[in-house]
C-alpha cells in the first residue's frame, strides 16, 4: 500500500472513531447527580471541541494531502499527511485522557480517576488537608492538591465544579486559602 493511501486513511479515520464514540457513549453532560453518589467530569463541550477540530484538522489534511498528489504545491504528499496525523494522534490521545478523568463523591469519600494510573479512593475523613495552586496551563483556572498526612493524594482540575465537590468534602477546615478562594 502506498504510504501517502495509508496516511489519508489515518487522516480520516481518526476523526471518524472518534465521533462514533463521542456519539455513541457520551450523555453530553459533565456532572450527573445519583441519589448515592454524584459524578464529576471534563465538560462535554471541551470534548466534542476537540473532535470538532479533529475532524478540521483531518479534512484539511486530505485536501492538501490531495493538491500535493495534483502537484498544485511543490511539498512532498508524505511530509504534509505526516504533520496532520501526527496532529490527530497527539489529540486522539489527549482527547481519550480527558474523557478518563473523573471524580466521583459518596457520602464519606472519593473516588478520582486520574489521567494515568489507578483510581484513587480518598476518605474524607482522613484528607489532613487542600491547598489551592494555579494551573501551569492556565493562570486563570486554580487546582485544588488534596493531602492524606503529608502526602499529596489527588489534584482535583480547577476545570472541574471544584465548589459542589468541596460541598460534597464537607472538609473547609483542611483548606488553606479558603478564604481567598471565595
């Protein structure tokens, strides 16, 4: 198989899986509130943003891709499909990391599933305390680092409705900066 047939294939192919998942999976709501426990998770118009320009990104590639094969510019086919699926990739994966992250609270703990690595079950009554710290990503969206004795347990993303999930703790004497917060 040609490469430059194998790259066009990755350049559509990605944003097609991903919005089949994104349809076929997503209830297209960050928070959803049970009677034992409530969910927290990235918004769903942060995801269906990113697939959007996946599918961008991937049109936009095949199209150059395409006028590369026609000659109608000078760039090799294989560079210019390279750099658009190894765009894609990189947001596949970011995308299919975000839609990991979760918290979900109970009535006496937490369970956080991080980006990487195993879920974490934090209960409220052992958190020794939570410090605010501004995202290195964003100066504007401040994280919250919970505490178990001296070790730091879980990062809760500032992009997340840290004020319902504090709610939920019911832990404000092991903030900080709480009063800077409000």
């Amino acid at each position: 198989m040609d490469s430059s047939i194998a790259l066009t294939i990755v350049a559509a192919g990605i944003p097609i899986a991903a919005s089949l998942i994104l349809r076929l999976s997503d209830a297209g709501i960050s928070e959803r509130h049970h009677s034992h426990h409530d969910t927290y998770m990235v918004s769903g118009t942060l995801t269906w943003s990113l697939v959007f320009t996946m599918i961008v990104m991937g049109s936009l590639g095949i199209l150059l891709g395409w006028l590369c094969v026609l000659d109608a510019f000078t760039a090799n086919t294989v560079v210019v499909m390279s750099f658009f699926d190894a765009f894609l990739v990189v947001s596949f994966l970011y995308w299919v990391l975000l839609r990991r992250y979760k918290v979900v609270t109970y009535d006496d703990h937490m369970d956080l599933t991080p980006l990487f690595g195993r879920t974490t079950s934090i209960v409220y009554a052992d958190i020794s305390s939570m410090e605010f710290v501004t995202s290195a990503l964003q100066p504007n969206i401040r994280n919250l680092h919970v505490f178990v004795g001296e070790k730091r347990r879980a990062m809760l993303w500032g992009i997340l409705d840290l004020e319902q999930i504090l709610i939920r703790i019911d832990r404000y004497d092991a903030i900080d900066d709480f009063i800077a917060y409000r």
